[in-house]
C-alpha cells in the first residue's frame, strides 16, 4: 500500500508507513517463555515468532495468561524463563522505553487533565522530541484519525470511541517497531466495537507494523487477525491462520472456543458396519462419519457445528427447545435424546419450541476428536 493513502480513519502521512522506507519492520520471537508467581505457572513454556508487520491475535478465555504475555513483551512484567526478541535483539532486562514499543491500553490510560493534545504527544515530549517534529506528528496523527477538532478537549468530554482514537494516536505518534493492544475495544458497545476493529485493522495494514492484539473475543480474532494464537490455562493450544484453526482445529477446547455459535459436541463410539463408518450416541443414535482411522467401538467425541446441521427428512429425531430469529438467519436448538445441539439457518423456520424435526450432519464436516486426550482425530474430509 503506497504511502499517503485514504482509509476511512483519514490519510496515512508517509511518515507513518513503514514500507516508506523510514523504519525496518520488526520481526518478534518468544521462546519458552514462562512467568510464575510463586508456585503459579500463569504463562507456560510459550513460543511463538511473529513476522514483520504482521497481525497476531492471542485469544482465549478470561485468565488464560494472554494479557500477562503481553506485558512480558512491553516489559511491564519480567519473565521467570524464555526470551523476547524484538529485531533479534533479546529484550527481556530492557526497560520499556527503550524497546520501541507502544501499547494500547483496555482503559485507554489516558491523563485526565490534560488535553487531547498533550496525551497523544506525551511520549514525544518525556523523549524531549523538538517542538516542530512533536507538532508535525501530532498534525498528521490528529488528521489521521479524525481527532482534529478535539484536540483541546480533556478525555471525560469525549465518547468512548473518541478515547480510543485518542490513545492509538498516542501510539502513532511514538511511531514504535511494534503495536500491543491488551483488549482495547471491551469498553465499547457492539456497534462501535465492529466500527474500530475494521479502523484498526485497516490503520495496522497501511502503516505496516507489527502488532499483537489481545482479546478474549474470538469474533475480533477471526475478522482482524493475519494469525491467531489459542491460549488456554497459560500454554498455547494452536497457532495459525484464522479459517485453518476454524477448520481444523487441533483439539477439543480450540474447537469449541472457536466459531460463534461454538461447535457442538456428542459422546460415544466409531461403529464400523458393512453400510460404511458411523458414530454411535451413548444413547445409541447413529451418524455417518467421514473416513478416518480409528477402531470399531474407539471411544470418541463428535463435533459438529451449527452450520453444517440441517433439517433432514431421513435425519435422526429431535425436539425443537428454543428458535431465535435475527432476521437473516436462526439459531435452534434442538435435543438429540438428552444432548442439546446448535442449529444456524440460513433460512428462516416456523418451527417452534416442542416440535419434533428431524436432523442430519453434513458428514464431511464432523470433527473427530480422541475421548480422552482431546486431540484432533484426522479424517479424509
């Protein structure tokens, strides 16, 4: 992307662009890192590396240790074991301000007596900048993203999308090798939530830097990422390309916590009979499977999502519990014997709760997963 292009949070100044030549782009690398508090592993044995001027994402659940990794890198917070490497150099005894990071708060982190002004050139001026380079930047950041006219405003006269304006222009104008954001769109509402991620997304990729994002919001994972990282109880589950983990997802927990609705999930065993593969329900309701390696009576976990449940004339017997219409789809959720599965329509339905409808998998879209270690069982699908 050429520098000094329009997006819709305003022009990029070339200054701005690291593909204009005026800054390398800076890689990341995290090997084994660890951070415990006393006899508590809250980040375990994490490794990850980062491209140049790519978009990660690490997401997962509340306390899952993503956020206390991002702190590590921004050197908040000291890591018990691993390295962080920024531009391959290790940068874990370096203090913040020499790391050439900027980060991007959940609570903006703005100071609420001074003005915009002054908290998106804080940065420059503790750095002790000139006062012409600090008002060039602050000029091309403020026309950037829209804040000229609020430029002598204080933080509590401004909504909360003008807040976070103001705090990623803060981050602008340090102009880093890389961008952290720790969850900065959980104060907004949904409408403004889906209006700056595409802002963010869209600002990241014409300036080029290499940024990782942190969010327990999958839905913000999946749309924003170049690559997501799956966190769950300090460890990384699964690292790749947003539609790669939503296809094929390495185990039972990233299956679930990926995809909105999530993935429903059935117990019992493979079934080999001379019509074909089958999983077999613990209440003895068969569905076809796709081909895959595993015994006849193995153990298994069946997932499916809700998109690839359809209502089906020759489908297993269910019992309609809720309908919800959004207008251009429906949620139901239907009980197969005591299991409750996820159904999303394209279509909408007069079905209503208590009805008896009948459902059917589209086979090669079942996920098989081994019943007691959680792994990803492949198939020929």
């Amino acid at each position: 992307m050429p520098a000094g292009t329009t997006s819709s949070v305003g022009t990029i100044p070339a200054a701005f662009c690291k593909n204009s030549g005026t800054q390398a782009l800076a890689p990341l690398s995290l090997h084994r890192v660890t951070k415990r508090f006393g006899d508590l592993s809250v980040v375990d044995d994490v490794s990850v590396d980062i491209a140049d001027g790519e978009f990660t994402i690490l997401v997962g659940p509340s306390g899952c240790g993503k956020s206390t990794l991002l702190r590590m890198v921004a050197g908040l917070d000291a890591p018990s074991g691993g390295e962080i490497r920024i531009d391959g150099r290790v940068v874990n005894r370096d203090a913040p301000k020499v790391r050439d990071i900027a980060m991007v708060f959940q609570n903006y982190a703005l100071y609420p007596h001074m003005t915009v002004a002054q908290n998106m050139s804080f940065g420059l001026r503790m750095a002790r900048r000139s006062p012409d380079e600090i008002a060039t930047r602050l000029d091309q950041a403020a026309r950037m993203l829209g804040l000229q006219q609020l430029l002598h405003r204080k933080p509590r006269e401004l909504s909360g999308g003008q807040r976070q304006r103001v705090a990623m222009g803060r981050a602008i104008m340090r102009d880093p090798k890389v961008f952290l954001f720790d969850e900065p769109l959980s104060n907004l509402d949904a409408q403004l939530r889906v209006q700056m991620r595409v802002e963010i997304r869209e600002l990241q990729q014409r300036l080029g830097t290499t940024t990782i994002y942190v969010t327990h919001d999958q839905v913000e994972a999946m749309t924003m990422a170049d690559r997501i990282v799956v966190m769950n109880g300090g460890r990384v589950e699964q690292t790749g390309r947003p539609l790669d983990v939503y296809d094929r997802p390495a185990n039972r927990f990233v299956a679930g916590f990926i995809g909105s609705p999530s993935m429903n999930f059935l117990e019992g065993h493979a079934r080999r009979l001379a019509s074909g593969l089958f999983f077999e329900t613990l209440t003895g309701v068969l569905l076809p499977l796709p081909a895959a390696d595993v015994e006849d009576k193995q153990p298994i976990v069946y997932g499916i999502r809700p998109e690839h449940l359809t209502l089906a004339e020759h489908g297993a017997d269910a019992e309609v519990s809720i309908v919800e219409s959004t207008g251009h789809e429906t949620q139901m959720q239907v009980r197969l014997s005591d299991t409750p599965l996820m159904l999303l329509l394209r279509d909408r339905t007069r079905h209503k709760p208590g009805d008896r409808v009948r459902i059917a998998p589209l086979a090669t879209q079942a996920h098989l997963f081994d019943a007691e270690s959680g792994k990803r069982i492949e198939t020929a699908s």
